[in-house]
C-alpha cells in the first residue's frame, strides 16, 4: 500500500451516544478537525465508532457490567441495528459496518484487500483519550516492555521467545531425564559392584570382561563393546545347548523378573505423589473449572471458527450474542485456562510416564506366579501374596486413568509399609530360592566358578550396555538443551539489539517532543532505556542528574505531556498504514502555557498527519483556532446532547464572541455566561501577554487555574505604575468589567446561590463593556495593540506599530 490512508467522512447512527445519522465531513482533502463540545455532548462517541470499527470492541467497555447492549443508544429502538459508515481517501476501504440487534456485525465491503486493510490497522495505535493518556507511564517496567514490543510488531518476537524458553525449562524439568539420570546412577552402581573399583570408564569395563573371558576359556579377545557382546552370545549359545544350561537360564530369567519387580515399590512411591499433587490441585476451584470448562470452551470454539455454528448465536446455549466477539473471547478464555492448568498439565505427563512403566511391571509380577515357579521356587503363601499385588495394579491403572480424565479428586489407598516390606521380603526369598537352584545344578568348584564368572560377565555386559543407551538418550536430551539454550541466548541477544534501536528511535522523538512543549525548562535527554530485569523505563536529567522513572520530580501536567510525546512518536515510527490520529480531550489535564506549544507542536511536526481533536476547553479551542492554518483543520462544535436528537454537529463561527451570539440567538444564557468567562479571562491574559505585565509566579495547576480577577489585578498595578489609561472614564471600565467577571463566574458556576441568574441582558452588557475594554488598548490610527513586539528592548511602556498609543 503506497498511499497512507486519511478519513474523508466518519458518520454513526444508534451507537453510543449517536442517535439519529450525524456525518463528520473532512472534505475532499482529508483536512484534520478540532471538534468542540461540553462534557456530556458525545465528543468521545466519535472514538468509540472508530475503535469498534477496527477493533471490534470498546476497551474501556471491556469490564464487569458493561456489554456488547451498552453499543447500542439507549433510545434507539430494540429492533433497530447501528450503523457506522467511513469514507477513505482510498475509496475501495469504503464500508459501511453494522451492529446486529440480533448478534454479530457485517460489513458492505467484504473483499481481501479490505479485510486485510483492517487486520493491518489494528496493530497500529492510533487512538489517544484522555485517561489512557497516563496508561503507559505509569506502567510498570515489564508492563512497558510488553507494550512497546505490541506497538513496534515484536509480538511474534515476545511469543518465539517465550516458546523457546517455555521448551528449553520443559527439557530440563522432563520427567523422563530425571528418571534417566536415576537409572544412569543405579547402573553405574551394578558396575561398580562387579568391578570392585570406583570410578571406572570403558576401558575399565573392557579389560575387566576380558579377564572373565579368560577365566572361562573363551580364545576370542574382548577388546571393545563389538566383541563384548559376540563373545557373551557364544558362551550363552555354548550353555544352552545342556540340559543344566538351560535350567540355568530359565534360572536367570526368573531372577531378572524378581529383581525387576522390586521396582513396584518405587513405582507406589512416585504414585503416592502424583496422587497427592493432583488432590491439592483439585481443593482448588478455579482449577478444576478451568479443567471441566477446557472442554466445552475448545468445543465452543471449533463450532465457531469452522461455521458450524448459527451466525449471531452461541452455539452452547442458542442465545443471541456478537459470534465475533464470542470466539475472540473463547480464545483468551483458553489462554487463561492454559496458564491455570499448567501445573495440571505437567501431572498429566506424570501420569503418562508412570502408565509406561505398569505393563512391564505387571508381566515381571506375573512371570512369578507361573505353576512352574509356583512348584520349584516360591516358599508357602508366597503366590497369595504376588497375587494380591497382581491385582493392584488393575486398581492403580484406574486411578490413573480418572486423573488423567478429570481434575476431581481421587481415592488411593497405599499399602501399607508392612505389606509393602512383605513384598520386598518376597521377592528377596525368591531371589535366595534361586541362588540355591543354581547351587544345586553346579557339581564341581570349577563348574561353579565358571558359572558365576559366565553370569558376572553376563551382568557386566547388561549393565554396561545399558548404561550406554541411557547415556545416549542423555547426551540427545543435554544436546537439545544445550543447542535450545544457545538458541535463546542468541535470539535474546539479537532481540536486545533490536530493541534497543527502537527505543533510541523513539527516545529522540519524545525528547525533542517534550522539549517543544517544555522550553526552557531544565529537562533533557529523556529516553527509554530497557533495565536488568526484562522491562523498559524512562530516564530524564533534570539540571544534568539522571532521573528514573519520572514521576520522581514531574508534575502530573508534565507526565501527561510525556505521555502525549509518547504517543506521537510512536505514531510516527510504527503507523505505517494510517495517517490519522485521535486526541480525544487530552489538553484538559495540560497547563495553559503549555496548550499552545501543543497545537504548534502537532501543526509543524506532523503536517502530513490527519488530527480528529476533541476538547471541552472553550478557550483551548480560540486558541487553536488562532495557531491552525485554516486550508488544513476544520472547526465543528457538538450542540448540547438531547435524548431526541442523540449527538449533534454544527459549524462552529470563527470567534468566540460569534459564539456567545449564537446561545443568546437560542437562548443558551448559561453556556452564553460561560463562554463570557472564558473570553474575559482570553482577553486579560493576552493582555497581559503583550504589555509583559508580571504575576506572581506559579506552576502547574494553580496557573492553570488564575482566575479573571488576579489577571485584572495585575494588568491595574501594571497601569497605575506606569500612569497609564488614568482617566476617569477607564478607571470605571475596570470597575465594569471587574462586574462583569464576578457576574460571569456566578452565571457559569452558580456559586451555591440558589436564586442568582443571568439575564439576555446583562450577557449584551457583559460584551459592550469587553469591546469598549479592547479598545483601550488598540491604536485609533495603526489598529494595532500596543505590545512588547513593538517597543524598545526594556522599555517600561509599550507601543502600538505606528508608536502612537503607549500603554
């Protein structure tokens, strides 16, 4: 796309506070616009069709109480849909979006091109409102990050990363690596036994089965793991062949399933915290909701991405609902779900693991209870009791089934430490029962030391090639641990450089931003510079010290201004689709002498950006109609909001006396007694401007809120110190407009006085006495006022152009 996109026309109907069909026209040139209205008239129900028409929904309607029924204008009528309409500078963006009453939306532009348009938009940020502002300063340090990496695009950034990591700790923790390393250290033991030396390596293991080799005669050297293993099969083939070998193999067969059945216990024993584990888990409710609701959620979900669902219906409960929104909100609902059940999930895996272990387990324990080692081997309630353990594996298999399947609890009942030592006693009789077979069936020393020297060789052989399968399967799990470790250590590298760049970008943006709408002020080098642990913050100097986070030393207008150069750079680096941009009532909270840098700041900075300002201020308002060029920015004003009427735009006259003229043309004698205050209070400060006259100094809020008469008190001491405008006639002109200004504060604030209103006429005295105040200061032959620009460098009186007038 090689044309940024603009607005042309914006138009709602039945949506928040719009009732009936209302336009914003900004004209074939796609001009920015200050939108003026009182609180209350709907200014912010222009964003709102804004952000629902890219986003799908209102964020700050995103919360207990409020739902998709609050889009609708309460006065529109329940069968009515709503309806938002755009015009672009791009005209196939053209769409017409509709609010179903029934659920769901639709859109008249249903191509690729559009819908692409969209999703693209979303990732941009282009909406700024007054009490989202603050939002990102006030953030914390992870907080900011996860934002800043959302507004640059490194979502898939941030996701890769936290996969990486999530899998790399997955490797680490596995369940199975643990039980390798266990296995690793009791094969190792099995050797050390046989070679009587600790520690050994495969030489040792090599030479040591080479010297039983010997010993039983075999004329084939051992000289690797190859020959380890063709020599112990041909001796095994050479036994076999006899009858006694045979017997001793079968011998040695029941011996490997006692010897393997010991490891019950240890299977009980890992069962016994599994099952703990999964019953605490269960105590907690959230998580066995979470569970049951995965289900219905995930079912949910499919319905709705495949179509199997009714448009504009829950599929779960057949009511009407925004089927969008719905699935959007299954899905989050899922993710959510996934974090709750994460310590669920590694139980799960637990479980699997251990489901693994039960059949080989099982067949051992059966081999035992065969009539052949019933009759020759076991002892007189031997079977009674491997029997009983038989059978409790069908036990343990269901349990492990039901936790699998369910997050409620289960009931286990361990057996008891006697009848568990029984086992053990068992099968260590059994093992002695053998041992004393094998004694029998070895006639001669010779014979029974070769025998013993076959099964060493044969038990070192196991071990050892047992150890080196496990030590593999470890060497595959470090290799992947060690190659995903450097992978994230890389990517987390590569990630930091990145970032850093962006926020160097961003930092110069804000620090050249605020310094426009903070001259003189001793703050520089604002940046944000990403700290230890993964998280983001701003750092200033203030008098050359650095200073982080801000809110140390800057006012709350200060942070809000950085929160607006924050904004806007951002705006300028990353929106690279869109060119315009939404300030919704954002310069109430900035000072007065900090509007107007605003307005300069927005007008030379960005003059290629599209502004929709919305602002309450009627005085802001003058003044950004006095800064803005009018080829590029409209001026509209919102009538007073009625439940008729809805939301009302009109065109707004040029000064703020034309204004005052139009609500006493309506009868308007409140908004008419508020209006006169603001344009007094206009005038005495910008006459107080251009004389250099000097007011007691404040900051902040309190020079936000000088007051009309403060301001006539000043501009009299200025006058009388310099003998200026001493007539009589003038002194009465500031005696009147002193009335004037307490009238007007008790017509705009009421004061607590019941009975006091203002009357049409005392609003047309109020404005003879301003006009014939202006004209004091104006020169009858230049027209021009006398100010500081046209005097002497430190002169105490000033002069109109002409020099005429001095004042």
């Amino acid at each position: 796309m090689n044309k940024r996109i603009k607005l042309k026309k914006l138009s709602g109907q039945g949506f928040r506070g719009i009732l009936k069909r209302v336009w914003l026209d900004f004209e074939d040139q796609c001009k920015s616009l200050v939108l003026f209205g009182n609180n209350g008239d709907g200014k912010s129900s222009f964003t709102d069709v804004l952000e629902w028409f890219f986003t799908d929904k209102i964020e700050y309607l995103q919360r207990e109480g409020c739902g998709r029924e609050d889009y609708f204008n309460d006065f529109l009528p329940k069968t009515q849909d709503a309806i938002v309409e755009i015009f672009f500078n791009e005209s196939n963006f053209d769409n017409e979006k509709i609010l179903q009453r029934r659920g769901g939306h639709r859109h008249s532009n249903n191509t690729e091109d559009f819908k692409e348009y969209v999703q693209n938009s979303c990732k941009e940020s282009f909406i700024l409102r007054y009490h989202t502002m603050r939002a990102f300063v006030d953030k914390t340090k992870k907080d900011k990050l996860e934002e800043v990496e959302e507004i640059i695009g490194f979502e898939i950034v941030k996701e890769t990363r936290e996969a990486l990591l999530r899998a790399l700790n997955s490797l680490k923790s596995d369940t199975q690596l643990s039980q390798l390393r266990g296995q690793q250290n009791e094969r190792e033991h099995d050797i050390v036994e046989i070679l009587g030396t600790t520690p050994f390596n495969e030489a040792d293991i090599i030479h040591f089965a080479d010297e039983l080799r010997k010993l039983v005669g075999h004329n084939k050297s051992i000289i690797d793991v190859v020959t380890l293993k063709s020599v112990t099969e041909e001796l095994d083939k050479k036994i076999k062949i006899t009858e006694k070998g045979k017997q001793v193999a079968w011998l040695e067969r029941i011996c490997e399933n006692a010897s393997r059945s010991k490891e019950i216990l240890g299977l009980l024993k890992n069962l016994n915290q599994v099952v703990n584990s999964h019953n605490d888990l269960s105590t907690q409710r959230e998580k066995v909701e979470a569970s049951a609701l995965e289900k219905l959620y995930k079912a949910g979900a499919e319905a709705l991405k495949k179509g199997w669902a009714k448009a504009g219906e829950c599929p779960l409960c057949k009511r009407p609902i925004d089927t969008d929104q719905l699935l959007e909100s299954l899905k989050k609902e899922l993710e959510d779900i996934q974090d709750l059940l994460e310590e669920r999930n590694q139980n799960i895996q637990r479980i699997k693991s251990l489901k693994n272990k039960v059949q080989p387990l099982k067949n051992s324990l059966s081999a035992l209870c065969e009539d052949k080692v019933k009759e020759s081997l076991l002892a007189p309630g031997h079977f009674e009791i491997l029997e009983r353990w038989s059978i409790l594996f069908g036990q343990w298999e269901e349990i492990m089934n039901k936790m699998e399947g369910s997050a409620e609890s289960v009931s286990f009942g361990l057996p008891s430490i006697d009848s568990q030592n029984v086992l053990k006693t068992t099968l260590t009789q059994i093992e002695g029962a053998i041992e004393s077979e094998k004694k029998h069936l070895v006639e001669t020393e010779d014979e029974k030391k070769f025998y013993q020297n076959i099964q060493k060789l044969n038990s070192l052989r196991d071990g050892y090639l047992r150890l080196r399968e496990i030590k593999g399967k470890i060497r595959m799990y470090e290799g992947q641990i060690s190659s995903l470790n450097k992978i994230y250590q890389g990517f987390g590298e590569k990630e930091r450089e990145g970032l850093s760049a962006v926020l160097e970008a961003i930092s110069r943006d804000v620090n050249e931003y605020f310094k426009f709408l903070h001259p003189g002020e001793d703050f520089d080098q604002i940046e944000l510079v990403p700290t230890e642990e993964r998280g983001i913050e701003f750092r200033l100097k203030f008098y050359g010290k650095p200073i982080s986070p801000p809110m140390k030393i800057l006012s709350e207008s200060h942070l809000n201004s950085l929160g607006i150069c924050l904004f806007l750079a951002s705006a300028k680096h990353f929106n690279k689709i869109n060119s315009f941009l939404i300030l919704d009532d954002v310069v109430s909270s900035f000072d007065t002498n900090h509007r107007r840098p605003l307005a300069r700041l927005l007008r030379d900075k960005f003059p290629d950006i599209q502004f929709l300002l919305f602002t309450h201020d009627d005085l802001w308002f003058e003044l950004l109609k006095n800064d803005l060029p009018l080829n590029r920015w409209l001026f509209k004003e919102l009538a007073k909001w009625s439940r008729e009427n809805g939301v009302e735009v009109i065109e707004s006259p040029m000064s703020l006396r034309e204004r005052i003229r139009r609500c006493l043309d309506i009868n308007d004698i409140d908004g008419a007694a508020n209006k006169c205050r603001t344009f007094i209070e206009g005038i005495l400060k910008e006459k107080c401007s251009n004389l250099g006259v000097r007011l007691e100094s404040q900051w902040g809020v309190e020079n936000d809120q000088r007051e009309a008469r403060e301001l006539i008190d000043g501009l009299a001491s200025y006058l009388k110190e310099n003998q200026s405008l001493r007539q009589r006639e003038n002194k009465l002109l500031f005696k009147d407009i002193r009335a004037d200004q307490l009238l007007t504060n008790i017509g705009s604030h009421h004061r607590n006085l019941r009975t006091t209103s203002l009357a049409r006429g005392d609003i047309e005295v109020i404005l003879r006495d301003v006009k014939e105040f202006e004209d004091l200061f104006i020169c009858s032959n230049c027209k021009k006022q006398a100010q500081k620009s046209y005097s002497p460098r430190n002169s105490k009186l000033k002069q109109c152009k002409c020099g005429k007038l001095w004042i």
